[in-house]
C-alpha cells in the first residue's frame, strides 16, 4: 500500500456550538493535518497516482492547495513551483518556501495564477496539480466523510454537514463521501462570503458564471468560476445543497470566537462555515423548513487553512471591524 500523506483527523464535539444550534454539533479537525488543511487529501491521492514518475509539481493557489502541494512534493523528494497571485499574505509565501517549495507571484488573482502554472506544465513538463477541479481530488477529499463515518459508528448519520466553497473541490469530495457512506438523504450547507461567492452565483444564474472580481477578505475562497462538478450537484438534488452567504464581518467573528471557545486559530475561508452555527443561519434554515426542528447532529467541516496568524488577524480586524 502507498504511503499515505493525510492523517486520520479528530472529530471533536462542541459544547458551545451544541447549545448554539440545539443539537449535537461534530467538528472534522482538517486544520489539524500536516498542511494545515483538507487539501492534502485530494492532492496526496492524485500525486501518487499521477507523479510518481514526475520531474516536479506545479500548483496554482492563494494557499493551502500550495501548501498540500509542497508537503506532498517535499515527501516525494520531487520539486514543487507553487505560482501564487499577489494578493497571497507573505506569512503564505515563506511557509511554502520552508517546505522547500520555488514561489512565484502571477497575477491578481487566482485565475491568472493558474495560467501561469498551466503553461509552466506544458513548457518544463511537470506535472500540473489543480487546486480543486479533478475527479482524483474529490477521490481523496471523499476520505473526509468515511473517516466521520466510522467514528459516528452505524446509527451515527448526521443531520447535515457544514462546509465552506471556494473553487467546489472540498463539496465534491463531500458529496462522493456521502454518497459511498449511503448518506445521500443527508443536505450539504455550502457556505461563502459575499464577494467570493462563485458557487451562490451559478446556482442563481442557472449556469456557470465567472465573478467579475473577488472583493472579499475570504482569499483562500477566492475561485472566480466554481467547478462544472461542484454546480451539477448543485442541480441534481442528490444531494440536497443549501447555498448560503455570510459577510467577511460574521466569517471574521467566527474565527474569533472559535479561538476564544475551542482554542483553534483557523483562516477566514473556513470563517465562513463556522459562521452558520455562530450568526444564527442554522437556526433560521430550520424556522424556513429548509433545514428539519429538531436536527440529528451537524458535521462542520473545520477546513482550516494555512494563511492565518496573529499579525495576518490584526489586519484583518483593522480592515473589517472599523
């Protein structure tokens, strides 16, 4: 059996975040593996299928897919080209670098990022590690719910999972997991910032749209198009999704009070999910009848996220809380 690179994380349960929302509420530690996030997973399971043989990785990211990338590639003993845009935090860049990881800054965004890295896999012929749209990331991000799964034990089905969107590849891998654990009767809530939104404005259009610009301080959400997989689930009821936005300002006070309660310092991107339990959404998705009263336990995805620290929160309370 190959080597794994993700660890089995800690499914921890929230006193606090239980009385908040009136049920059992099950948090998934992902900020607890080796990268800081989810992403190993995916990216672990699809550079042991497709690098092993490789001259080196290149990988397009604000962050914690870079992160996965360098880390795998590092144990790999391959090199890594991690192309970031210029809105990443310098905490980011010297974090990759210290995995041994060559950054370069491309672009605004995301997007112009990733041209770059795919034209880096076409000149030097490294292999091309997305971020989130791949069929063998969803494979490995899957692992998430089977993991759950087992420590719920046979009658441990939960009520509904919790998770942050950004480019759509943790939802997918979600919504795998799901399906192989038999828990398609189990609603997904996708939750984005205002400004980061790609998901919330597929399912609006009706189809694949590409945001004009990402405004919100949420960076590691910051696709501009969600994946083609991530928006058919959206469609296909199979499934239930439930799209919700929060602004910066609720996703930055979940992160402070999620360090103030369960003593665990995550980024904004996965703010945004906490933010469900702590500005009071679930509860409104239940007087809706979207969400069912009473609700078997709530599984939160806590996707971490490498771009955060003290300094990098002081800003973000500068810009947000004034």
């Amino acid at each position: 059996m190959a080597e794994r690179f993700h660890l089995n994380t800690p499914l921890l349960e929230s006193v606090s975040m239980s009385q908040k929302v009136g049920t059992t509420v099950y948090l998934k530690m992902e900020n607890s593996q080796p990268s800081g996030s989810f992403k190993i997973r995916g990216i672990g399971h699809l550079c042991q299928q497709l690098a092993t043989r490789s001259r080196g990785v290149v990988c397009s990211s604000g962050g914690n897919a870079g992160m996965a990338a360098a880390y795998v590639a590092r144990k790999m003993g391959l090199p890594a080209t991690i192309v970031v845009p210029s809105s990443t935090p310098q905490l980011v860049v010297r974090r990759l670098q210290d995995q041994g990881a060559a950054v370069r800054i491309v672009g605004k965004v995301w997007d112009e990022a990733n041209a770059e890295a795919l034209r880096l896999a076409e000149t030097e012929g490294l292999t091309f590690v997305p971020p989130f749209d791949h069929p063998l990331l969803w494979e490995g991000h899957a692992s998430l719910v089977a993991e759950a799964a087992a420590s719920l034990g046979p009658g441990g089905k939960p009520g509904a999972v919790l998770l942050s969107v950004g480019g759509g590849g943790l939802l997918c891998g979600v919504i795998q997991g799901l399906k192989d654990a038999g828990w398609t009767d189990v609603p997904v809530i996708a939750m984005e910032t205002v400004g980061a939104d790609c998901l919330n404005a597929a399912i609006k259009a009706g189809k694949v749209v590409t945001l004009h610009d990402i405004t919100s301080e949420a960076k590691c959400l910051g696709a501009k198009t969600v994946c083609q997989r991530a928006f058919e689930h959206s469609q296909s009821g199979e499934p239930t999704i439930i799209s919700e936005l929060v602004t910066d300002q609720e996703a930055l006070q979940a992160v402070l009070t999620f360090l103030d309660e369960e003593r665990v310092l995550v980024e904004m991107a996965c703010g945004a999910a906490l933010a469900a339990v702590y500005s009071g959404l679930i509860a409104r998705l239940q007087s809706q009848g979207r969400l069912p009263a009473p609700l078997r336990p709530l599984l939160v995805v806590v996707c971490g996220g490498s771009s955060i620290n003290m300094e990098q929160l002081s800003i973000l309370r500068q810009k947000l809380q004034a």
